[in-house]
C-alpha cells in the first residue's frame, strides 16, 4: 500500500437519515504535503491524458495542489504577497 496523504470523508446523521458534506464536498484533510514527485506526476498525468486542457482546467488544477499543501501547513498565501 502506498503512504496515505490524504482523508476524505462525509458524515451521516442518522435521525432524520442526512449526509453532511462540507459546502457540496467531502470533507478533507491532508496529511502530508504533496512531493514534487506527485505534483509532477498529476500535471504529467493531466496533459498527456486529456485532449481539452484549458488554461481555466490548468488553474484549477493549480489551485488543488496549492490547496492540499496549505492544508497541511506548506504554504500559505500570505507569504506570497
């Protein structure tokens, strides 16, 4: 098995029955950011593999590995500015 870097869950209440996502999503959480190997390995991926790739998809993709190193403490946008 490969490291775990990543959780991603939803909650279920019960009574009523009702899922609980976090605004529409899975809730997530990082456990360890992301190496340039994996980063590398998803932009890679993602330009080889799909024959629309926009510069919007490009942000996109982008802003997820941006998001998943902030989760887990590596970045911080502030620090950019």
């Amino acid at each position: 098995m490969d490291h775990v870097c990543r959780v991603v869950w939803v909650l279920k209440e019960l009574e009523p029955e009702n899922w609980i996502h976090n605004g529409g999503t899975d809730f997530a959480v990082q456990l360890k950011p992301p190496s340039a190997a994996d980063v590398l390995g998803k932009v890679l991926t993602a330009e080889g593999t799909y024959s629309h790739w926009s510069l919007f998809n490009r942000f996109i993709l982008a802003n997820e590995i941006l998001d998943a190193a902030d989760s887990a403490g590596e970045y911080r946008a502030c620090d950019l500015a």
